[in-house]
C-alpha cells in the first residue's frame, strides 16, 4: 500500500470551546478557513494540542466529521487516536476512517507501560486493521516511554505506517531513527523549537503548535528549507524563537489558546485539569506576541 508524503506545516490545531465547555463548531469552521487561507498543508485535530484527553469519544466522531466535510478534501485531516488502551485505539481509529479522515497520529501506551513487543504490537493492530495512513507519535515526557530505536526500524517497514512525529527534544535520538527514513517513511518535527534542526537530518516537515498562531511563517519555514533556502528558513527559526518557546511558558495547549485570544480568534478556555495561566504568564506571552507583531 503506498500513500503520498505531506511536506510541510501540519497544524496541532486546537479545540475550541464555548463558555460552559462544548464544542464551538462555528469556531472550527473558522479555524480550518483561516489554515486553508494561509497555507497550512494539513491539520491534525484531537491530538495534544486538541485537548482530545479531555473529549468523549462521540464528541471526537463530531469533530472529525465537521473537520472533513469543512475542509472538503483540500488538505489532508490526520484524527489524533491514541490511547493507553490498544482496543480503544483500534476502534477510535476504525471510527475516524469511517468518517472520512486521510490518515491517524497514534502514541505510544500511557500509564500502561509496556515491554518492546507490547509496544511493537499496540501500533501494528492499528496498522493491520485499517487502510489509512498512520503516523507514529513519540512523546516519552507525556507517555512516560519512547519508541526504540529497534521498534522504529522494525514499524518503519510496515506498508501503513508512513512516518512518526518525533517530540522527545533528543537530537541524537532523532539522528538515529533518521536512518530508517524512505519515500515510505518520514520524520515530522514535534517541537517547534526544532524544526530547521529535524528538517537538517532529513525530516519532511512539523507537525505544529506554533502554526495555530502562525501557519503561514511556519510553512514558509518549512518550504524554505527544502527548496534549498536555507539561510531563510533558519533566520525564521530564530526570528520566532521567543514567541515558539512562550508557547510552551505553561502546559501545553494553555499558551496557544490564550495567544489566541489575545489575538482576537476567541477559541475559549480549557476543560479541566487544564486551567487558565497565571497573570505573569500572560503578561510574557503578550510581550513576545506583541514583539513578534502578532498583537499591537
């Protein structure tokens, strides 16, 4: 099975919420305008960044199926699926097939720690089970576990799995599963901070928190980088550095919907545990932001 590479900026895009904590859909609609406008090269909904953790699973189903009909099959819609429980994820991820999404972000086993062949198999089940693209999620400071090195050379060659989203922040570990690499299987960078950095060992692009506020710098970056301006793309890495790293002043998605806010796209708050950031917080990312010429 052979499924086309997406290149680029892949947004982490956020849930937004009305005051008593719903889903504001007209809100969505709006966000994935904005993307398509701005020339983000996918969305990945219900992962981290869209407080999926939080959600029921039909609350999921809706997302995913306003977000494919919305985005009318101008982009590809990546459904974040993951779960600590394989059974859960198999039938969140046959449920967003289903409903139309182009390909699945799936994690690694939370809570639930593992051995190398637990791993190993809680990712190929999905695999096996469907006929859209998956994508690896490493994030061991969320999970608590990585995936081997071994397991990523041994997944790498599943006609299924067609690349990870590597968050751990290790360089080193990003080289070595960048030896895995083909036309089949790509990297996507999942820290902002280091996009021109994976990209350097071979990556194919991000998939991004920083792009909710700024899709448009963040594929330029990308785009940049692998059409040979490099110089240009790296000068955005920098350019954007402070605003990248205030992003993550507090948990992840808290910074981003609140720059949102102040930046006038009204996403909503959070559901719990998440809670809104402290005053001094705000104050720094209003600075950044507005340093950055996202804000006056």
């Amino acid at each position: 099975m052979s499924h086309p590479v997406i290149r680029g900026s892949l947004v982490a895009l956020v849930t937004p919420f009305h005051p008593d904590g719903s889903v504001n859909f007209e809100k969505l609609g709006e966000l994935i305008d904005f993307h398509l406008a701005n020339k983000t090269d996918a969305l990945v909904i219900l992962g981290t960044t869209g407080e999926s953790s939080t959600m029921t699973h039909e609350e999921d189903n809706a997302v995913c199926e306003f977000t494919v009909k919305r985005v009318a099959g101008r982009i590809p819609v990546i459904c974040g699926s993951g779960s600590n429980d394989t059974q859960t994820m198999l039938e969140k991820s046959l449920s967003f097939e289903r409903l139309g999404a182009d390909g699945l972000l799936i994690i690694t086993p939370y809570y639930n720690k593992s051995n190398e062949e637990g791993i190993y198999q809680h990712f190929v089940t999905v695999a096996d089970a469907v006929n859209i693209p998956c994508i690896l999620y490493n994030v061991p400071g969320r999970t608590g576990c990585s995936i081997s090195e071994a397991n990523v050379a041994r997944l790498a060659k599943h006609p299924n799995i067609i690349g990870i989203k590597e968050a751990s922040g290790n360089i080193s570990y990003a080289a070595k599963i960048a030896r895995y690499l083909s036309e089949d299987f790509v990297m996507y960078s999942g820290n902002d901070d280091m996009i021109v950095p994976l990209l350097s060992l071979g990556a194919s692009g991000v998939i991004s928190v920083l792009a909710n506020v700024a899709p448009l710098q963040t594929h330029n970056m990308v785009m940049d980088f692998l059409e040979g301006r490099i110089e240009d793309a790296r000068r955005a890495q920098l350019d954007l550095l402070r605003v990248t790293n205030d992003l993550f002043i507090e948990v992840n998605p808290i910074p981003v919907k609140e720059a949102m806010n102040l930046m006038g796209m009204e996403v909503g708050g959070y559901r719990l545990p998440l809670y809104p950031m402290t005053e001094a917080h705000r104050e720094v990312l209003r600075a950044s932001l507005k340093d950055a010429g996202f804000i006056k």
